[in-house]
C-alpha cells in the first residue's frame, strides 16, 4: 500500500519535500550562552533529527531580540555578538539539520508578553491571564507584569528583526524560514481583539491587526531569495470570529507565504500540550489531531494553500487519514520527534505493523497540589531534547521491558527501563556519584523506543522523567539511596542486583556491556 504521507509535496517557493512527516518547532533550550546554536548536544540531537528521515525540520523557538527572550537557553538572534561567529555557528547548525540532504527551515519569533523577567512589548498593555487567586496573580505581577504598548518605532524595530534573522537563516544553509504567530506570541498578540485594542493602523479591525504580520512577511520576503520558503504558524483558538481570522489569514498568505502550520494553545492556556477543553464529536476524537476541524475551516476558504496540521498526532492511521482527506498536507510532530528521532522510519515503512509505528509521548501531568495554585498553564510540560542526548547505547544495548536494572563498569552506567523507578535511579545515582568527584555517562534504555537519556549530570535527566515530579518521591529515594549505600560500603560498582529493583527478574540483556558513550 502507497502511503499519501510517503508522497513528496513541492511548495511554491519550489522546495520539494520528499514526505509529509514535519519535525515541528519546540522551545529547545539547546543555545549556548550567548543564545548561539552549535553545541556539541545541538549539533548531536539535529544530527539525530537529520538522519530519521523526516520530510522536514523546522528548528527550535529562535528569538530575534535578545532583549525579550521566551526563556532560558532559547536560540536569539544577538547584534551586539560578532556577526562572523554568530554566522559561523549557525551553518555548524545547518549543516547538522541539513544530513542526508534533509530540508529545515528555522522558526523565528518574538515573545511579546511572554518573556518573563523584562519589561515586556505587546499591542497593548494588557497583562497575561494566567488563572484566579492570589498565587497566579503573583506569578504574573512578578514573572510577566503589564506589558509596554508598542510604539510605531518598537513596531518597525520588530519588523527589521524579523527580516535580519530570516536574512542570516538562508545566508547560514536553511531553506527558509517559519514565521512564529502562535502560541500567544507577539504576532498572535496582534491578531488576536483579546490582546490587541489599539485604535491605530495595528488595531481596530481584523485586517488592522494583522498589519504587522502582513508586514514581517513582506519584509522577510525582500530579505531573503525567492526560493527561499517563508511559512507561518497560526494558532486556531485566539479567536472570537472564525470569519475574522479568515480574512487575516488571506492577507497574511497573499504577502508571500508558502504554507500555514495550525496548532494551538498558550502560556495563558497549553493546548498544544494537553489538546482542546471542549467537548468534540466522536468523529473528531476518532481523527486524533487536536486542530483537524480548524484546519478543515481553512482549507475550505485557501484550498491552494499547503497546510500543515501540529499537535495529537499519535499513530500512522491518523496521520495518514488527515492527509489522504485533505485535511492537511503536511503533518507536525513535536513531542514525538522528541522520544523517537527516527520515528518517520517507522511509520512510513508499512512492513512494520501499526502497533510498531506509533508516535509516544507521554501526557505531562501537573502535580498533585497543581489545583491548588490556580495557574492554567501548570501541566503543560518541557519540551527540551536537551534532557534526550542520542547515544550509541540504543544500538548497542537490547532494551527488553523490565524493572530498571542498573549495570555498568567504569566508564558507563547504564539503567534498563525508563519508568519512574528507572528514572529515580539515574538521578539519585548521578547525585550520589557526583558528589564522590565521578561523573559517568549514565543511558536511560527502555523497550518501547520510550525516553532515554545520557547525561553526566543530574540536571540533565529532568526532561527525560517528562514530569521532575516523578524523581522525588519518597520511596524512591529511600530505596536508591540503600542500593547506592550497600554499593558504597562493598566498594562494589552498580551492577545488575537483586533488591528492590530486579527481585524475580530475568535479564534479557548481555551480560558484558561496553558502551561508546560519544554522541553520534
């Protein structure tokens, strides 16, 4: 059987890609100091990305003012860092995206509001919304405050931005470039009535609002060479008149887009972690994709128009039914990408069966005293490979489902199953390890292609718990911190024991295991 989503597809800007399976944008956090791609776990995690046979790789969140960055460790395009390095760094970053000829594109964006810690820009002086009560209240008085309204020169500053990263994108080796108006964003902020009540030439109607996106993909298009690929990102729930939006939208395709990603959601509200609130009918829960029905809503009005559908995806039936019924051309895979690098391998081989082919990522749940707080956003999760290094552990260890099992030797500890206890264990053991001056290379293995990790220090394996909580409960910590105990006192490293973690289990798993522990 010839599956739609293992057809390539040519954009306008004449990219061709050869399948549908998209490597969507996520907040990475894998940038240097300065905000600079080019790290040794970047280039190791895109080079993963680049070899799993995706149709495309959109980068992670990059920021075009290091003045109003989204957060910590967030890709930024800096002027006062020497253009020389800063281009330098960012063709390491494209040669690692662009292995096996692999197209990426980079997702520029401006956080507005949402950059936490700095006197915020926005349309208008409206504060984030981030739940009832006193403590978010707090959060946001404290982390986000009231935002600046934007003067026509903070306006025409964005827009340069935009163009200069999207200049230097191309000019480092990427296709193109995808405008971020998501997300809650600065351009969602704009074309949304609940953030934006300007009464000038950004404000006021629907085709005012979205003045300031038509003019970034004007600017970008001038910026950059016409087959460079400009696409945008929309969010399918800011707004209060589906018509509306339309009319944006056309504005905003007309002035040179090549494709629309749909997807959702906030820091006011995360649906693009946690999917839609209200109730849908059992013929779109069945369609799997969070967005699919406003996406069907554009598709109806820009039929032309090359749309890409991010968030819920989870297996090749949905993904395959969206695009083979016209929902969407293209399908974003963010979390997914995440766990499994190579995931497009498995889904698009229709040898391996649908059971083998399903995209995991784990719901991030909030903790358990999260309902007490208030705060809408609590739940919605990291989306940091930088806790995922891709090591030749996976090739080289047989990862059977079993209760975590630590082995190691010297050079490497290695912990088979990646549940909570699994998880614990690398933590506990990079603590306790650390703190005797050694620092070795600890593999987080399951048998599911689920989360797993490398990582010298404890800080590192965070992400790969997907919620930290899970890492800190009390009998787990007890019970590692016996095993590591009795380890200590025998002088003994952590190798396969009976105890509390393998009692009655038989180990499927070589008995001598030498690790390489270089990323590939």
């Amino acid at each position: 059987m010839e599956l739609a989503i293992a057809q390539p597809i040519t954009l306008k800007c004449g990219l061709t890609l050869p399948n549908r399976l998209t490597k969507a944008a996520m907040a990475e956090r894998l940038a240097d100091k300065d905000g600079l791609p080019g790290g040794k776990q970047c280039l190791a995690t895109y080079n993963e990305w680049a070899k799993g046979g995706w149709g495309l790789i959109i980068s992670g969140n990059v920021h075009i003012d290091p003045a109003h960055p989204g957060a910590p460790g967030d890709f930024t395009v800096n002027r006062d860092v020497p253009r020389e390095k800063t281009l330098a760094a960012w063709k390491s970053w494209a040669s690692a995206c662009s292995l096996n000829g692999t197209k990426s594109i980079v997702q520029i964006n401006h956080p507005g509001r949402q950059a936490p810690f700095v006197k915020s820009l926005a349309p208008s002086p409206i504060p984030l919304d981030l739940g009832k009560g006193l403590f978010p209240w707090l959060v946001r008085s404290l982390v986000y405050g009231t935002p600046k309204e934007m003067t026509q020169a903070d306006i025409d500053d964005v827009v340069t931005r935009f163009a200069e990263a999207a200049k230097l994108s191309v000019e480092a080796g990427f296709a193109g470039v995808e405008i971020h108006a998501a997300h809650g964003y600065l351009l969602a902020q704009f074309l949304s009535p609940l953030s934006n009540e300007r009464t000038d030439d950004y404000g006021g109607s629907p085709i005012a609002r979205a003045k300031i996106v038509v003019d970034v993909v004007k600017a970008v298009r001038k910026a950059v060479p016409a087959g460079a690929c400009v696409g945008i990102k929309v969010n399918s729930t800011d707004h209060t008149d589906l018509g509306d939006f339309i009319t944006q939208l056309k504005a905003i395709v007309d002035a040179g887009v090549d494709f629309v990603e749909v997807s959702g959601g906030s820091i006011e509200d995360p649906m693009f972690s946690t999917g839609l609130h209200t109730a849908v009918k059992a013929s779109t829960k069945a369609r799997e994709a969070f967005f699919i029905d406003f996406a069907n809503a554009i598709r109806s009005e820009l039929p032309d128009v090359p749309i890409m559908l991010t968030g819920g995806f989870r297996t090749r039936q949905g993904m395959e039914a969206a695009v083979k019924g016209g929902s969407c051309d293209l399908v974003g895979l963010a979390r997914p990408s995440v766990i499994d690098p190579a995931l497009p391998k498995k889904v698009l081989d229709t040898s391996i069966p649908e059971y083998g082919a399903l995209a995991y990522a784990k719901r991030i749940e909030a903790w358990s005293w999260a309902k007490y707080t208030g705060i809408k956003a609590v739940g919605m999760g990291a989306e940091t490979p930088q806790s995922i290094a891709y090591f030749t552990a996976k090739k080289q260890v047989c990862p059977y489902r079993t209760n975590a099992t630590i082995m190691g030797d010297s050079n490497a500890i290695v912990i088979v199953g990646a549940g909570c206890i699994g998880l614990c264990t690398a933590y506990q053991l990079s603590k306790s390890l650390g703190s005797q001056g050694r620092k070795p290379s600890i593999i987080v293995v399951d048998a599911s292609d689920g989360p797993f990790a490398a990582a010298s220090s404890a800080s590192t394996l965070r992400g790969a718990a997907a919620s930290f909580r899970h890492l800190v409960r009390p009998f787990f910590v007890l019970t590692v911190f016996v095993d590591t105990l009795v380890q200590k006192i025998f002088n003994k490293p952590p190798v396969a024991t009976p105890g509390s973690f393998t009692q009655g289990l038989k180990l499927k798993v070589c008995d001598s295991v030498r690790l390489s522990t270089q990323a590939n």
